[in-house]
C-alpha cells in the first residue's frame, strides 16, 4: 500500500463528487491509500487569493502544507489549480528563508510550523512517475481501444516550470503516456496547449470565459470520441460552459471524461459506479461507441497484440517499400492493419486482399521494431484458413500436404531426363507426427484437421510450424 495524504480542494468535494468517487475507487483498486487531510481550507487559489495579497496566500498554502506535514506523508491533489498553488508555495518557502521565518511567525499563533519536509505531487505525477505504466497496465480488464481521446493538460499541470518539475511546460507527454496505456489512441490537435479560458471568468464580461473552451471544443470534435483532463475547472468549462452553449443554440457536442473515469472503464468499473451520469453534457454516446468498439475488437484481441498493431499502423516506414503494392495498388497492407485496429477483423479475415502478402519479409528487414506486417498477414491467414474462407489455390495445396506430406508428386519428366529413382518417402512417419500432434492439442476424437465438409485445415498452421 502506498500512502498519500489527499488534498481534494475546494472545487471536488462541492460541485463534482463523482470526480473524488472514481479517484478513490482506481486508486484503492490499485492498492493506493489516500488519507483525507483534517482542517484544509482553500489551497488558496492563485487567480484571487495571490491578487489580493501575496503574503496571506503564502500563509494559508502552508498552514495546509503543514497538516500534511504533520501527516508524515506526500501530499497528493487531483486539481491543477491546487497543485500549482501548493507546489509554487512549497518551492518560495524553501528557498526563501526571510520569507519562510515571517511566514512561521504567523503560523505559531495557530500553533503550526512548516518545516519543508512534504513533497507536493499531482495525481497524474503520481499515476505516471509513482506508479508507473506497468503498474495501472496489470488492473486494465477492458482496455480502450479504439478510442481516440482528445487530452487537455491545463495551464497549472505543468506550469510555472520553474516551480513544476512534472514535465515539459510545452511540449509534455506523461499525461498522454497515460492515456494511450489504457488502451486509447491521444490524438494531436493544433490548440492542444490552449488555456480553458476559466480565469476569464473574472472579467467584467464573463462570457469570454467560453472563448478559449469553444475553439478547442470546434478542433476536437471532428477529430476525438471524447476529451480528457484532471482539474475541476478545467473541467467545468468544458463540460458545463459548453453544456450552456449547447442550450444557447450553438452546435457543439463533445463528452468531457475526468481522467480516473476513463481508468475506472478500463478497469471494469460501470460508468454508474464512476458517476458518470452527473456531467452536463451527456456522456452514453461515449460509453456506447466504447462498448461497441470494445465488443468488436474483442475476437481481435485474442489474436493479435493490438498496442502493438497501433505502433506499426502509425509508424507506417514500410508502407512504400513492399513490392506488391507496386504492381496491385488495391493491395494497402497499412490500411488492412487500421483496419484490424478499428474492429474490423471479420471483414478483413473474409477479404481476398490479404492473400495479395507475399511473404517475401522486405517490410521485417525494414522494420525499425523488427516487427514487419508479414506477421500479421501469417496469422490474418491463418484466421481465413480456419473460417473456410480462404482461396481454393491454398486449400488445395493444403490438402495435399495434409494427405501426402508433400506437395508435389514426381512425373515422367525424371525419366525423360534419366534421373535417379526418387528418395522412398517419409509419409508414414509423416502421418504418426501429424497424430502425436492431433493427440497432443485435441484430445476430442474428431479430427482438428479436418472441418464438417471435409476440408482440412482447420488449426493454425502457423501455430503448427511454430511447433
């Protein structure tokens, strides 16, 4: 068990307790503690508190600071807005002693004394660096392929660098890690950075607040099944500003996920357990198109490693180089493996395009990852060969090996050209190897080799060979 003290904010526990509901159910699932901290009050916020006077905001961030001190634990929060407040305070007040002693001064009168033994961490720092990919991989029941998750980082995440020491202010990529270990495809988008726009709020016209959030919401929805953040304000301007501006007429439509939400699916949590129904903006579309996506790639699943169809369908080096689709452009082995990712797998196993792989292995010598599609095309073939659907060519051939061990019987040619009697043939043995092997992997006396209407084939030879 690792143990964190929890600080929630203010925003969580009022207006969005389904956010603290999926938290604390990830996190006990993946053996997490996390250890409410008695007597917090507001971080404070940056935007009011630090405005209206710096100092006040230095002595209520470490009066909260020290009641996790005194804890004797890291302090962990799921909100940018106070990590960025806690952390940036914790930085000043350890490297600045004069402020640090007239901060002290202060909190003697209430009895505290912040000694700068916490380390403040985000819980996406925590999930990434504390944890690790690994570790959130071994809870995934149902993972999310398929989807294509828009993420928003948020200003206070990764900002001040120079306090925050989570990840590249511009160009992060933990946060994405994360995603894509559930299973789903992050998708790039041009304003990816963009600020939510909710401190606008404090302007003398608040509608501009919604300026920001609308044209990431116009970017995204062409492009991603949902969006993703970890921070509550964050998420009121996505969620509930846009549900206003839906209400308001506008065309927009895109389901905003707290980001334990999207690990509670993946772990085999009901969106009803994760509260997922208390969003503004409705969230069943999302839910739907996962389960549909999930339902489909299931049998795929099965067969193939599909994180690892992901990294070959986008790395695409290959895709140039292999020598039949010079000559037959329909052949688009990249697209047959989008394909595959996309729950497809039915349609491509019963396509003839697949036999068009020549297994002549040019794209596993090009291959950066030594992965080559020629792989996948095995066992694609394999899979049409088992469905009887594969072409009468390769049954036939097939056949003949099935029944001869060969594939190809010696003509009058040999003695035409007074060539030596050929070599006795093994086919006996032959037949003992091939029901050791029926024996060994199907004890049922029906025969693995032979389908309902006599075809034979019907295991996987690639399995076969491998043996």
């Amino acid at each position: 068990m690792t143990d964190y003290a929890v600080f929630w904010g203010c925003m969580i526990p009022a207006r969005f307790p389904f956010m603290e509901k999926s938290i604390r159910l990830v996190c006990d699932r993946m053996g997490v503690g996390l250890h409410d901290i008695d007597g917090v009050t507001c971080c404070p916020t940056k935007s009011i508190i630090k405005v209206g006077d710096e100092f006040t905001w230095y002595v209520i961030a470490a009066r909260n600071l020290c009641l996790a001190e005194n804890m004797g634990m890291d302090l962990v929060t799921p909100c940018n807005g106070c990590y960025s407040t806690l952390k940036a305070a914790a930085t000043e007040l350890n490297m600045d002693a004069r402020l640090r002693r007239e901060v002290n001064d202060v909190l003697a009168s209430v009895g505290h004394e912040y000694k700068g033994n916490v380390q403040v961490k985000h819980l996406v720092e925590v999930l990434y660096d504390d944890l690790g990919i690994d570790e959130i991989k071994k809870h995934i029941t149902t993972p999310l392929d398929g989807m294509k998750i828009a993420i928003h980082y948020g200003c206070h995440m990764i900002r001040p660098s120079s306090a925050i020491h989570f990840d590249d202010p511009n160009h992060p990529t933990k946060f994405d890690l994360l995603v894509e270990a559930l299973g789903a495809k992050s998708v790039d988008y041009e304003t990816k950075m963009l600020c939510c726009g909710n401190n606008l709020s404090n302007t003398e016209d608040p509608s501009d607040s919604v300026a920001l959030s609308r044209e990431k919401i116009l970017e995204v929805q062409e492009i991603a099944d949902g969006m993703t953040m970890m921070c509550p304000a964050c998420f009121s301007q996505f969620d509930s500003k846009q549900y206003l501006m839906e209400k308001s007429g506008e065309r927009l439509h895109m389901p905003i996920i707290y980001f334990t939400e999207l690990m509670g699916l993946a772990f085999g949590f009901a969106p009803s357990e994760l509260g997922m129904d208390m969003h503004r903006v409705e969230t069943e579309s999302f839910v739907k198109t996962y389960n549909e996506r999930s339902e489909h790639l299931k049998s795929a699943r099965k067969y193939f490693d599909l994180p690892a169809l992901r990294r070959c369908y986008e790395c695409a080096a290959c895709v140039d180089d292999c020598p039949v689709t010079k000559i037959i452009p329909r052949f688009e082995p990249n697209r047959i493996i989008g394909d595959i990712i996309n729950g497809k797998l039915d349609e491509i196993v019963g396509s003839p395009d697949i036999w068009y792989c020549a297994d002549c292995y040019t794209c596993y010598e090009l291959c950066p990852q030594k992965f080559g599609m020629v792989k996948v095309f095995d066992r694609l073939k394999n899979l049409s060969n088992e469905r009887g659907v594969a072409p009468e060519g390769f049954k036939g051939g097939l056949k003949m090996f099935m029944e001869t061990g060969k594939l190809g019987e010696p003509t009058a040619m040999r003695k035409k050209l007074k060539l030596p009697k050929p070599p006795e043939s093994g086919g006996e043995d032959f037949k003992k190897l091939l029901e050791e092997i029926k024996n060994r992997k199907n004890p049922d006396p029906v025969s693995e080799f032979e389908s309902t209407s006599g075809e034979v084939g019907e295991k996987n030879i690639g399995e076969l060979n491998e043996k």
